[in-house]
C-alpha cells in the first residue's frame, strides 16, 4: 500500500469536540469522523483495525463452538412488548414507525429476536445445546453521547447466544465464553481484568465484565490483591465493619439552627460535625413513586444498588420543587425523622449512633439522631458505592480501585425471555420446557478505542501488534531520490513475499512529517531509508516504542523484521 493513495487524513490539532483520549487521537490520525452526535464513520486504517479484531473474535467464537448468523437490525415493536421490554428499555430505544403505522426498533440488543428465531426451529433437547453470534451494528439513543467511540448512538458489537436444557448446560457454556473472551483479550494484547457486574436492562441472575485497563476509563473497579475478587462499583458488595466493642450511647435529639448549611462540608465547617457523624438524605422517583435513601456522609448513593433493592424500571433524582413541596424542606435540610416518604438506608447508617441531619425544614438539622428512636427505615441494604480501602467481601483484605472500559460482558439469562416468549423443547420424558440461555457481548469498535486509549503516548498511538493497521512503514527520506526509492521499494516487495503487512510512505513531505504520523497512526515498525545509511547499505529500523534506532545491513532487514515482529508478538 502506497501512503500517497491510502485515506487518512491527519490532523494536527485536537479537535475541541474530543474528551478523552482515543477519541482525540482517532480523529486526529485518520481513523474515524463523527457523521452527527455520537456516530462516525470508519476510514480505512479503522477499517483494517476492526477487521482483525472480528478476526480473533470469529476464531475464538467458532473454537468454543458457536456458529455465525446475521439478524435483522429493524425489529418489530410486538416481540418487544411479549418480553416487557418496550417500555422497560426507555428513551434509549430508537423507535419508528412503518408506511402502515405500526412500531418498531433499531435493535439496541437482540434477545427477542434470536429467541424467537430458535423457538420456531428447534423442539427437541436434541438440538441442543446451541450457540449462536453475530457481529453486527447496535442503536442505543444515548442522552448524551460522549467519548467518541465509547458512547455512541451506533456501534459494531459481537453477542453471542447460547441455548441449553439447563442450568448445568448454562454453567457448561458461560464457562466456554468466559475462557474464550480470555482467549480474545490475551490475543488482542490488551491489559485487563474480569468483574464481576450487574446485568442491567438485560437482566438474568450473574454476569462478568471485562475491562480494559485505562487511566481515563469511563467506569470504575474495585479488586483484591490478596484474592480473585474483583467487582464494577456497581457490583461490588460493601461489607460492614466489625462493631466497635464499647456501644456508644444514645443521646438526646436536638434541633439547631444552621442557616445557610446545605451540604454536608458546611455542617463540618459550622459546626464541625465529621462528615462519618453526617448523614445524606436523597429523594428520588421510582417509576412514579418518590422514595428517600440514606447514606453516611463521605459516602456516594449506589443508584444501580438502589434501584435493585427497589425493583422499579426508572429511578431517577427528584427536583427540589416537588421535594420542598412534599417535606417541607429542599435539598440539604432533608432527614429521615418524620420524613413522609419510605425510607431506605445503607448498611452503615444502621451501625451509627447519635448522627447529623436535615430537620425537613430550611435552615435545621437534628443532631444526635438514631435508628429506631427517632425514624424507622423501610428497608436496610448495601446501597453505597465501593471505594478504596472497603474490606474485600470474600477476604476481608483491603479493596483497591482503578479505572477500566468495559469491553465484553456476559450474562446468565436463565429463561428471563424464553419463558416469556414462550421458547420451549421436549425433554427425554416429551415434557415441555423452557430453553434455559445465556446471553455474551463484545464491543469491536469500543475495543478498538480502549485499545487505543490505553496504548497511547505524548506522540500518538500505540496499537498492540495483533490489531495495528500496519506492521510495519518504510519511510525514504526523499521520495525523489531514485536511490532511496528504489531501495523502499525492493524492501516493500520482499516484505509483501513474506506475507508482512507493509505501508510505503511515497509522499512528497518533509521526513520529519513522514515520522509524526507514522507515530500518530501507530504502526510498530519504522524502516527509514536516508542517504547515510544507504551509503552504508544499511537502513534503520526503530520500534514505535523505542527512543533509539538500530541500524541494519539491506540484506539482513528482512530477517531481522521478521525476528522483531515474532518477539513483539508474544
């Protein structure tokens, strides 16, 4: 490939629209352009990218068995509406309408849709057990898209499906996905790890993400150094500290005026009141109804944990008209103690004593208010968000976090959908029952950026080996020196012999210029050809990763990038 006819054009700048990290250096090297808010299309070098990531996954999915379908992107609203899903998916669903006026969706996932393509074909345990993927482009009608690739409207994402009699036959094929997405990422050459998740819209009983490692990663993970556990904070469990041996003693109830008080700092600064003594009072809506939730006050409200506890399909943060309206009071002099709402509180704030709170009248708060005396809650559950230095749940050790991407997730369905869908098969005794499924996603294209984002330097991007657009570019220094040319290419053609992924840069720009974007872009190997070397006869080679060159003889290049590429790819 020429670089003087190949489509990627570069950029110097940061495009302002860029947040993090890969989305900038994806711009700016040519790989993607946004078509509106939160869908881009891919160019060629991305192309190439994303081509060789569904190449590892097509192999690993057809090694554990699956087998490769394609699946209608447009889906009727009917299928949808058996399931439960229409309404329970929300705005994030993109909807039309036909010629005839009746409903559909641009499938944001596809359970529905390959339930009930098994259940018209398969009857008998016989057929099954029975995996089945596709890779295809996904519609999520996200609120605010962002991150370039990572939080799109329209993306390219791998799942799988698998069908068992039960849930031993599950167990049988999550454990043949887990291993091969392990297969994948270790191939991909990507730092990661594997946590355990909630299922989300999707549902079913247990599920694992896996993230990709990345400073600037949109979610985080909390992990055990001293075990295997390793959790999404919206996962990860809270376990409660050992009671102190001496039980403090309850003291009065007493109203203070704190005018001007409304977070939790400004009670620390007026009355300093540790925010451990403070307690947080949030109101939110749970499909219709309003419900308060309490946590200490150095802790955040785990709204994933919350809405679990709940069982609601929308849980979102009421305004503080209706609040005042209700309560009597707004935001930041709220508290459980006569509060007319149902009240729900973190495992924590059921161990504190003689704590700090909104009165549920502007400008007050209670001190010295306790569980049981004063409020009683509807419900006690972990509803906090896990942080660094909570006690591991199965070890008891010291919690860490880091930043990761999710990048693969999969699920235990059980028969959420074949149940409801009705997707049945005769067992040995001609008894009817539900297929028992399992559900295990990748994302390609948010793969491709979390490739990029973790792999980044001050220079452009890094790409891992197995996935890079290129192995290698051969740069001559003067693309009208015959000389130099002639040697580019003879190098270019014994490479193409050997089977090397190979980008000559023919341009007619400065070498300086070649070098930049052959770093931007992030091809591992650089041959550059100039007129002291090539006196020599030799040329040199320099790892994207290196800070030095190494100079090689013309007639050993080929053998020494086959020795470098093979090192590289271990």
């Amino acid at each position: 490939m020429k670089a003087s006819e190949l489509f990627f054009p570069t950029l110097r700048e940061v495009p302002s629209e860029a947040e993090v990290l890969s989305h900038q250096l994806l711009l700016r090297a040519g790989f993607i352009r946004k078509a509106t808010a939160g869908v881009y299309s891919y160019l060629p070098l991305a192309s190439r990218v994303l081509k060789k990531i569904m190449n590892i996954v097509r192999e690993e999915m057809d090694r554990a068995g699956g087998q490769e379908v394609i699946l209608p992107i447009v889906q009727p609203a009917e299928l949808w509406k058996k399931s439960g899903r229409w309404e329970v998916y929300g705005d994030e669903m993109f909807r039309l309408k036909d010629r005839h006026n009746r409903d559909f969706a641009l499938g944001p996932t596809h359970e529905e849709i390959i339930t009930t393509l098994v259940d018209a074909d398969v009857h008998s345990y016989r057929h099954l057990p029975l995996l089945l993927y596709q890779i295809q482009n996904k519609y999520r009608d996200e609120i605010r898209p962002r991150f370039g690739l990572m939080r799109g409207r329209e993306f390219i994402m791998k799942d799988l499906y698998s069908f068992d009699i039960d849930e031993e036959g599950l167990d049988v094929s999550y454990h043949k996905m887990y291993e091969a997405y392990n297969r994948i990422f270790q191939r991909l050459k990507l730092q990661y790890r594997v946590v355990e998740a909630d299922s989300g819209a999707i549902g079913g009983n247990e599920s694992h993400e896996f993230m990709v490692l990345a400073e600037n990663g949109e979610a985080e993970i909390v992990y055990c150094e001293n075990c295997d556990y390793g959790a999404n904070t919206e996962k990860a469990v809270c376990s409660l500290e050992e009671p102190k041996a001496a039980e403090e003693e309850q003291l009065e109830r007493e109203k203070v005026h704190t005018p001007g008080q409304r977070t939790i700092q400004d009670l620390l600064d007026y009355m300093n009141i540790p925010k451990e003594k403070q307690i947080k009072t949030l109101i939110y809506y749970a499909d219709e109804e309003l419900v308060a939730a309490l946590v200490r006050g150095d802790r955040e409200l785990n709204e994933i944990k919350f809405k679990n506890v709940l069982g609601c399909n929308q849980l979102f943060m009421a305004d503080e008209a209706a609040v005042k309206q209700l309560c009597g009071a707004g935001f930041g002099s709220l508290g459980p103690v006569g509060l007319p709402l149902k009240t729900y509180i973190d495992l924590e704030v059921s161990q504190m004593k003689n704590f700090a709170c909104g009165a549920n009248e502007d400008d007050y708060h209670f001190i010295n208010v306790n569980l049981g005396r004063d409020f009683t809650p509807a419900g006690i559950n972990d509803i906090r968000t896990a942080v660094t230095g909570d006690s591991c749940p199965v070890c008891s050790a010291p919690l860490y976090s880091m930043r990761g991407i999710e990048v693969g997730h999969i699920f235990k369905l059980g028969t959420k959908y074949s149940e409801v869908l009705e997707a049945n098969y005769l067992d040995q005794k001609g008894r009817e029952k539900p297929m028992v499924m399992g559900c295990y996603g990748i994302g390609i294209s948010r793969t491709m950026a979390a490739a990029a984002e973790q792999g980044a330097d001050e220079n452009g991007i890094v790409w891992p080996l197995p996935i890079a657009p290129f192995e290698v570019i051969i740069v001559p220094v003067n693309s009208k020196n015959e000389e130099q040319m002639q040697a580019a290419w003879s190098l270019y053609e014994e490479f193409k012999q050997k089977g090397l992924e190979t980008i000559i840069d023919d341009r007619d720009e400065r070498a300086g210029v070649k070098f930049k974007d052959a770093d931007l872009i992030g091809i591992p190997l650089r041959i550059t050809i100039g007129p002291r070397s090539l006196q020599e006869k030799q040329v040199e080679i320099k790892k994207r990763t290196a800070k030095d060159v190494e100079l090689v003889p013309l007639d050993a290049v080929s053998s020494r990038v086959k020795l470098m590429l093979k090192e590289m790819s271990k």
